[in-house]
C-alpha cells in the first residue's frame, strides 16, 4: 500500500456520516427535490409522447429533439433522485456497487446530452446554410440512424473509459463517499472529447447560424423595401418568425453552457485545487437541472408544445386519428 492509499484508508476508517433530525427544513428539501424530479421525469415524457405521437412533429430536427429528451428523461429518472438525496443526507447511502453504476450512467447521459446538442447545432446549420441539399439529403430515416450511432458512441466510449482507466478500478471508496477516480491521461481524454470538441463544434456552428440569420433578416429587410404592403406584411411575419426561433435557439444554448460549464472548469482544476464534497454536489445539480429547463423552455416558447400538452393531459391523443392532428399552425 502506497502512501496515497494509506492516507485514504486512514481517513476511511475515521469518516462517519452526520446524523439527521427530522426537521422541516429537511422535510422541504424532499419536498422540493421530489418536486424537480417530477417536473424533469413528466416534461420530457410530454415532448417524447408528443413527438413519438403526432405525425407533424415527426421531422429530423425533432428527431434530435426528441433524442435529447429521452437522455434528460433517464437523468430525471434514473441520476437526479439519488444525487438528491446524497446532497440532503450530506452522505452517501447506498451501495458502493449502485454509486459506480450511477456515476457511470450520469456520464453516459451527460455526453448524451451534450452530443446531442452538438447534432442539433450541425442540423440547424445544414439547415439554413443550405436548404435544397438539407431538404433533399436529410430524411427522418438517415437522423434516426445518426441518433442511434450516437447512443451506440457514448455508451461504448464512456464504458471503455472507465473500464481501462486503473485509477478508477483501484480506487478506494470511503463509506458515505461516491467519487469516481481516473488517472491524469483518461482525465485528458474525456476533457477533450466530453467538453472540447463538442463545445467547439456548437459555439462555431451557433454562431454561424446567427449570421446567416442575421442575413437573412436583411434581406427580408431590404426586399420589403421595394415590395408592396401586402408583401412586406407576409416578408415582416416571416423575418419575425425567425427571430423568435433565433431568440429561443440562443436561449436553449445559453442555459446548456450556463449549466455546463462550471462543472468542465470545476473538475478540470482537480489537481490545482481542493475538490469540496458540497461544491461537487452543486456543480452535479446544475448540471441535471438542464434536463429539468428545458422541457420549461418548450413550453414557454413553443405553441405546438403547449397544444400537444393540452392534448395529452385531456386524453384527446386517444381519439381516432388524433395523430393527425395539426399542433404547428
């Protein structure tokens, strides 16, 4: 036994979890946590029963939409409820097997989630950058098959890494604690294919969009110019539907960074500073949280949301036919 895996057995044997009254402050935290697993597990089954039901909303773009909230529904059903409850016990309480499965898990949906915000950013640029060919090359089949090599990645690059990675495999585990141990060269790998490279790729192809927006709305601008009343009214409605998908396309990637980014900054410093048990939590929650917004986001910015939504909760989605029920007017 090295002196590093000394000191950790030593500090193993003195660690004991803090002793929690009932209190109602301790009751609330329940209350509330129980009430954001909630809000996260039932949004994003209303968007995959919305896209999986009505034929309309069946494009490739939802496609990817829909891909992002099975991996937030899984975070809410699967991750949120136990690091909740590690958060408000202050202690790990479960089994040391059942904290390995869930890290791993959280991992995988993560680089899910953050993939799958990359595939959008690609989509929406091929999208506007050039339409004919988006059109004509992109069908729902081609984004099912890109989806589901993506789901086959993340799962295979996440388990090879913590697999092979020997810190993690020897790694000693205090009673009350769930940390996942890697060496320096995995630690390298995963920032640079978790964090880098898809942060790169939707920082570019986002900023990409907004200009050709921009353009466009210029365009639109300029024709409206030389056009007639009735023309410049459809051209003004056009040009205000793309801001509006603009605004709420940079409002989905703010809160996705916003989320993101301190837990990549927080644990990227793990050999400069003192990792905090409480930081680590909070870092973790914001990161899930995502998976709770952005069904919130849908609904306060997407009409079709709201009209599915109301379509689902009074059960008109049994109806005969009701798949074809036009939700995007």
């Amino acid at each position: 036994m090295n002196l590093t895996e000394f000191n950790q057995f030593n500090r193993c044997v003195h660690f004991s979890c803090p002793e929690r009254d009932a209190s109602p402050v301790y009751i609330l935290l329940y209350v509330c946590s129980a009430a954001v697993v909630l809000l996260t597990v039932c949004g994003n089954m209303l968007i995959i029963i919305s896209v999986f039901h009505f034929k309309q909303l069946q494009t490739p773009t939802n496609i990817l939409v829909l891909s992002l909230a099975v991996s937030d529904f899984l975070v809410g059903a699967l991750v949120m409820p136990p690091v909740l409850i590690w958060t408000i016990e202050s202690c790990w309480i479960f089994d040391k097997r059942y904290c390995i499965c869930l890290l791993t898990t959280s991992f995988i949906l993560a680089n899910l989630s953050i993939y799958n915000v990359a595939l959008i950013a690609v989509d929406r640029y091929l999208a506007l950058s050039n339409p004919f060919f988006y059109t004509n090359t992109i069908s729902t089949k081609s984004m099912c098959i890109v989806v589901y090599f993506n789901w086959c990645l993340c799962l295979l690059y996440n388990t090879s890494l913590y697999y092979f990675s020997e810190s993690f495999a020897n790694s000693v585990m205090c009673p009350g604690e769930c940390f996942l141990l890697m060496n320096e060269l995995s630690l390298a790998i995963d920032l640079v294919v978790t964090f880098i490279f898809p942060l790169s790729v939707i920082i570019i192809l986002y900023t990409l969009v907004f200009v050709i927006a921009k353009k466009h709305a210029t365009a639109i601008r300029e024709l409206n110019n030389n056009s007639r009343f009735k023309t410049q009214k459809i051209n003004s409605h056009s040009m205000k539907s793309e801001r509006k998908a603009a605004k709420v396309l940079g409002i989905l990637v703010s809160v996705f960074l916003v989320c993101l980014l301190p837990y990549f900054i927080y644990t990227s410093l793990g050999d400069v500073i003192v990792l905090q048990l409480e930081t680590i939590q909070k870092v973790l929650i914001l990161l899930y949280l995502n998976s709770t917004i952005n069904p919130v986001i849908y609904a306060l910015f997407y009409p079709w949301f709201r009209k599915c939504i109301k379509l689902t909760i009074t059960l008109q989605i049994f109806q005969t036919d009701s798949s074809l029920i036009s939700v995007i007017s």
